[in-house]
C-alpha cells in the first residue's frame, strides 16, 4: 500500500494551529490500516479544517461550504470499494451543512465523518461557530454568545448514528485508535475532534481542552444507547473516545435497489442506452 505523506507542501494553518497535529495522526491511521491512497477519497467543503484532503497523498474533492457530506455519500454510492472520508471544521459541518449532517445520519452511508471541533470560525477570523460556549466575545458577538452551543455527539446518538466518538488532539493515541477504529465500522461514523484555534480563540485553548475533558472509563459499554446519551450530555469535562456504537444498521449502499442482486458498483457497469430510450420514449408519450 502507498503512503499517505505528501510532500513539499505549502501549508496554510498557523503554526500552532491543531490541525497540524491532526494531520499527523490521520496520515498515521491511514498507513497503519493499511489503505491504499488510490482507493481512498477525501471529500470537504471550505474552511480551514476542510484544507487537510490537499495536505494528505489521496484523491480528494474540495465543494461548497458545508457541502461535504452529500458529495461523499454520492461516491460512496458510486463505487462502494472506496474508503470515504468526509472532513471539516464544526463551522463547516454542523453549520453551513448540518442540515446535511441530519440526512446523512437518516441515510446511514458506509464513510467516516471527521469533524475539527475548536469552537470557533478559523477561517474567516473568529466569529462565533455552533459549538462556540455562551459567554465568549468574538469580533462579530462583542457581548457576547448568548446561544446555546450545539451538542453534536448528542445530536448523533439521539438519531441513532452508529458510531459516535469524541477525542482531543491532546490524546493523540486514543484519536488514532478511534479514528481506525471508525474507517472500519460498517456505517456512518463520526469522530469530533477538539483541538485549539490559537489565533481566535483565546478562551478554549489546549490547556482548556485539556483541564475539561476525561477518556471514558475501561469496561465502558458504547453499546447501551440510553447510558451513552446520558454521557454525550455531560460537558466541562465532555467525556472522551467512543460513546455509542449499533452495528445493527444497514448501509444506504446495501440498501440501494441497483445493488440488489448485483455487487458490481455502478462505475464499473456499462449504460443500456436501448432501455433508456424506451423510458424517454414512454415519458414523451
């Protein structure tokens, strides 16, 4: 299998900026899974976060803000032998796309969703995200955020995503283990990722993240639903790893009629250009 490292690269983050650390252990996870770069797509939107699939050696697509998710479902759809990886920041996917982030949830396809939580807008110079905690002033909320932040883990569990996890970069052996852990579950998988925005967020820093999070306990059961959205509700400290699991689930892919009866995936299959005359045919009639 190839290697994941890509080289002589300009990166665009901040030195400092957690992104760089998650880079790091994604193209780890990558190579130790044993992925093939040319059988993996990275799919995002805009942001500073959706930047990583043009740091990473794979085929990747770049979309709309908050775009990610749909793109990477059709993919998947399209040829199932991919290893589909849909990546952004929390502005990115649970704002801009979280009416995307619900559907895919419903929808249930066979790709990972890894999301870089720092509770702020990076990229376009610190206005409040979705996460972001009531209280902090930003350059555009200067009394600061009065709305409740969301809880996406909680959101997740509470529409029976499959795989939920939330991890800090500060942990970085236990986002590598979830991160794999989460390309191999049969389903839709997602893994919050906190790290800290050092250029416009002041208040939730490393430290912060630090001092306000805790790894679930051993002998923890990510199966029991009700025991793990109890756990996604508790905040400062927010629980850490794998909070809810159901492998029980069918993927939209499997659920696909032109998959019935048939595993060749659509890329591979040749158009019946006779049949689809006939149906142009009956519709004009």
């Amino acid at each position: 299998m190839g290697n994941f490292e890509a080289k002589g690269l300009d990166i665009a983050w901040c030195p400092g900026c957690g992104n760089h650390h998650i880079r790091k252990i994604l193209i780890e996870a990558f190579n130790e899974l044993g992925l093939d770069p040319l059988k993996t797509v990275m799919v995002s939107g805009i942001g500073q976060a959706a930047k990583m699939p043009q740091y990473i050696e794979s085929h990747f697509f770049n979309g709309l803000h908050g775009r990610a998710l749909p793109t990477a479902t059709a993919i998947k759809a399209v040829n199932p032998s991919l290893t589909v990886i849909a990546e952004g920041g929390d502005g990115d996917m649970y704002g801009e796309g979280g009416n995307h982030f619900l559907h895919a949830i419903r929808r249930n396809p066979d790709m990972t969703i890894i999301v870089h939580e720092n509770m702020v807008y990076g990229l376009t110079k610190g206005q409040a995200a979705p996460t972001t905690r009531i209280g902090m002033e930003t350059p555009l909320q200067v009394s600061g955020v009065f709305e409740k932040p969301l809880n996406p883990v909680a959101l997740g569990i509470a529409m029976d995503l499959p795989f939920v996890a939330r991890v800090f970069n500060g942990e970085p052996e236990l986002v590598k283990r979830v991160v794999m852990e989460a390309i191999r579950f049969p389903g839709l998988a997602l893994v919050d990722i906190f790290h800290a925005c050092v250029s416009f967020n002041k208040v939730n820093s490393f430290k912060w993240f630090k001092e306000n999070s805790y790894v679930l306990e051993e002998g923890y059961d990510p199966g029991d639903r009700m025991t793990a959205f109890k756990r996604s509700l508790e905040e400062e400290p927010f629980p850490l790893g794998i909070l809810y699991r159901n492998p029980n689930r069918v993927s939209f892919e499997t659920n696909q009629a032109l998959y019935q009866g048939n595993s060749k995936a659509l890329i591979d299959r040749e158009p019946d250009f006779e049949k689809l005359k006939e149906i142009i045919a009956s519709k004009r009639g």
